[in-house]
C-alpha cells in the first residue's frame, strides 16, 4: 500500500433523469464544460490527490472521452445497476493501485472547493469520515400516510455530502461483504461503513457544495452565473473565399461534397472564420488573422475548429460566456439547407454550448456580385457574449 497515496471515485454511472434534458446531467453543459468535467478537474488540479478513477455508464464512453480529453484520469470502470454497485466497481478498479485513502464523489456534485478536499482527507485518515452540514429546518418523520410520528431534534442533525473519505481497504472490504450479503441498497457510503460496523465521523462540509439533481438546480445556476455576467456586448464577423478546382468546401466545421473547392490558407471554412471575427470583436481582441496569419505555415490547411476553440478559451479566459452565435451563408452553392441542423451541432460542439444558441441560416445573391456569378462563397457572424462587469 502507497503510505500516502490519496485516490477518487468520481461516481457518473447514472442517467440523472430527473435534470430533463438530452443527455445524462453529467453530460449536460455549466458554462463551457460538461458536469462532470468541472467534477473530475476539482480533484485532478489537488496537489494531494494521486489518482482518479471515474466510473460510468457502459453507454457513455464517447461522451466521457469528449468530457474528459486532456485530463489525467484512471480508464474509466463501468458501473452498475445501482450506485453502490458503481462505487464498488470504481474501488476495485483502484485496488490494484493500492491507495492509502479514498474519496468517493458523486459526479452531480462539481462545486466541491479544494478546501473541502483537503478535510476530507485529512478526515479520512481516521477509518471513515463523511462531510455534514447542519440542517436550519425542521424535519418530521411521518408514516405511509404522511402523518408526524417524530421530530427529531434539529441540532443533532446534519445534511450529508460527498466527497466521503474513507480508509481504503476498510471501506473496499466493507463493499465486498454488501456485495457478498446480496445488500446493493445503500445509496450512501456512510450508511454503508456504518452496516459494516466502522465508526463514521462527520466533518464541516460546504452550503456551496450542492447537488445538481432537477432541471431547477441547472435553471437556478445558470441564472446566478448571468446575474455576475452584467457587461453584454455583440461582434460581428464576415469571410469570403474564392471558388478553386476541387470536389468539396468546408462550412461549419463539415466537410461538404461541392463540384468546386475554396482558396485559402487554411481549411477555408467561412463560417468558422466568419464566427472567430465575432468572437473576438465581442472581445475588443484583434481578428483571425492577427493571431493567426495567413504568413505563418504552421497553420496551411489547419482545420478551423481549432481557430473557433480558440475565441471561445479567449473569452472564458475573461470570466465570459458565448450567449449565441448566428450566421448567415451567402452563395449559390452548395445548398447549406440540408447540412444546416448537422452544422449547428458542430460549431455547437466546438464552442461548447447549447445546440439552442447555434443560428445558421443561408440565402443568394439572386445572381447578383460575385457570389452570385459563384466565383465564391461569404459567411457573416454575430456573436453575444456576456462579460463580468468591470468598473471603467
């Protein structure tokens, strides 16, 4: 056993059904990253946290993939029927890594500070340790037919949380004698340490460090997060690329059959190009081609998702959000109708935003200009973005 090695089960097997959407709320956007990005960052930035293990769905490898590139986490393991089936399959996988101490996370729970960690470390050292905060209402046990049989005494209460910490091979034993009991109901690792018989000790947790369960939860974040969002401001954004010989164009991030291809430097994807002008006009911060110039050739035949990544980490970097982004396409062909709805999930994805707040839209030159003789094609963006207010 590592003497001081500290790893994570970040639970995000579920299907979180109750947050609505068209997805797993662990997949579902706050801000610019998926839940459960924010989630596993929190514990993979932890100076005393040595390894991560996720656990998900069987069904949600590609959106785990997407969710945490980049991030130095443990290959997930698959959970259960059930969370505790989940946690247990997250404390196998780690078993052979043999860590001193464990935290187990629930995904649903990214607001968790690195203060918290930290006592939930600390706490853990002593066998078993779950973070509580005192509960400010009333509470009433009531029988089938809702009426009060008691009222426990309120400062003997406390709201429990997760990152729990635990003992790694008393809590990993304590699962495996719920699992060879047939026990698979425990919804909390607490209760669970307790069946088993291991003193459990609460420490301070966080009113921050709530639980995103219903569509209320993400409605109510959302709006705390606009609410310090007070500057709003809109860029516009325009290309134009030439016709060449060639048998497709790039428009939105989708490479599209065409009997011409475009001049460019890059992939020559108007739109993409059109959406990073707007993007960085919002900012007051130059335009494509000042932070990435034609001249350099490091970036011949780049594909355009990395420009348009690039705005959006330039806005995030400031504190903003991108509210929406509208196009509109200007030639004769090819036709963007049948592409539109595919083109808006993909700018949707490289921006990392709601496919709601993707406009794109196409209309011709009634033969008119250049784009109307289809010797090119042009793209114009707006964009709004919200900034936090700064005094002048």
């Amino acid at each position: 056993m590592a003497d001081n090695q500290v790893a994570v089960v970040v639970v995000a097997g579920g299907r979180g059904l109750r947050a609505g959407g068209d997805r797993p709320k662990q997949y579902r956007l706050l801000g610019h990253a998926p839940m459960l990005r924010q989630s596993l960052e929190i514990f993979t930035r932890h100076a005393e946290v040595s390894l991560v293990q996720p656990v998900i769905h069987r069904d949600d490898e590609s959106q785990f993939r997407n969710a945490a590139n980049g991030l130095d986490v443990l290959t997930p393991a698959f959970g259960g029927a059930t969370r505790q089936e989940s946690v247990c399959a997250g404390l196998e996988a780690l078993a052979p890594h043999r860590p001193a101490v464990v935290l187990i996370h629930d995904a649903a729970r990214p607001f968790a500070s690195e203060i918290l960690i930290s006592r939930a470390i600390a706490a853990g050292r002593g066998g078993a340790a779950i973070p509580g905060i005192a509960v400010s209402d009333t509470i009433k046990e009531v029988d089938a037919d809702n009426r009060v049989v008691h009222t426990p005494e309120r400062a003997r209460l406390r709201a429990v949380q997760t990152p729990q910490a635990f003992d790694f091979e008393l809590i990993l034993a304590a699962h495996r004698r719920a699992r060879e009991a047939g026990r698979t109901d425990f919804t909390d690792d607490g209760a669970l340490a307790e069946w088993a018989g291991l003193p459990v000790a609460v420490f301070e947790g966080e009113t921050g460090n709530i639980k995103m369960t219903t569509q209320q939860d993400f409605a109510r974040h959302e709006a705390r997060e606009l609410a310090a969002l007070g500057d709003i401001r809109v860029g516009s954004g325009y290309d134009v690329h030439a016709f060449t010989q060639g048998d497709h164009v790039w428009l939105g991030g989708l490479k599209i059959p065409h009997t011409q291809g475009v001049v460019g430097h890059s992939d020559a994807d108007v739109v993409l190009h059109a959406a990073v002008d707007a993007i960085l006009g919002a900012l007051a911060d130059g335009d494509i081609g000042a932070h990435f110039p034609p001249s350099d050739p490091q970036w011949k035949g780049a594909s355009s998702d990395r420009f348009l990544k690039f705005a959006v980490e330039r806005l995030a970097a400031r504190g903003g959000r991108l509210m929406h982004l509208d196009v509109t396409v200007v030639c004769e062909a090819p036709k963007v109708g049948p592409h539109r709805d595919a083109m808006r999930q993909r700018i949707a994805e490289i921006a990392g935003i709601a496919v709601d707040r993707v406009a794109v839209k196409a209309t011709t030159s009634e033969k008119m200009g250049f784009t109307g003789r289809c010797e090119g094609l042009v793209a114009y963006a707006t964009a709004t973005v919200r900034l936090p207010w700064e005094s002048p």
